[in-house]
C-alpha cells in the first residue's frame, strides 16, 4: 500500500526535467520583472526628485512675488496715510485760520 501511494505521487524523470525547465522559465521571468520594478522605481524617485525641486523652485519664487506685492502694498498705505493726515491738517489750520478771522471780523 505504501508502494502505489508513492507511485501515485511521484513523477518519472521526464516530468520532473519539463518540471524543473517551467520553473527555470518562471524563475527567468520573475527576475526580469524584479529588475524592470527596480527600473521603474529608479526613474519614479528620479521624477519625484525632479518634479519635488521643480515644485520648491515654484513655490520660492511665488513666496518671493507675494512678498513683493505686500510689501509695494504697504509702502503705498503708508504715502496715502501720510497724504491723509497732512490734508486733515491742511484743513484743519485753514479751519481755525477762518475762526480766527471770523472772531476778528465781528
């Protein structure tokens, strides 16, 4: 009985070389496809790299153009603020000026 349930399961010489020649296949293409995974991982770490410095450099220079902007901005608020308090001034003085003459004038 042990005898036919090894001969059930086991495989002539034939079988086993188309066997080991399939895996030898397999084996080969496996290899291939880790390498053309480790290709493609390569080249996308190089164009995350790439698009990443890309990204920075775009970044930076709208950080820089704001930066600008508010700071032109700034300096415009601070002319017209000027120019205000010294035309509130202006109308001032000429104000009293008029009540000065207006108190002389009766």
């Amino acid at each position: 009985m042990a005898m036919r349930c090894l001969e059930e399961r086991a495989v002539s010489r034939d079988e086993f070389q188309q066997i080991l020649s399939r895996l030898d296949v397999l084996e080969r293409d496996v290899a291939a496809l880790q390498a053309d995974v480790r290709e493609l991982r390569r080249e996308m770490n190089e164009r995350f790299d790439r698009l990443y410095g890309e990204m920075n450099e775009r970044f930076d220079r709208l950080y820089r153009e704001m930066n600008e902007r508010l700071d032109r901005m700034y300096h415009q608020m601070v002319v017209q603020t000027r120019w205000l308090i010294g035309a509130l001034a202006v109308i001032g003085t000429v104000i009293s000026l008029l009540l000065a003459i207006g108190q002389f004038v009766r």
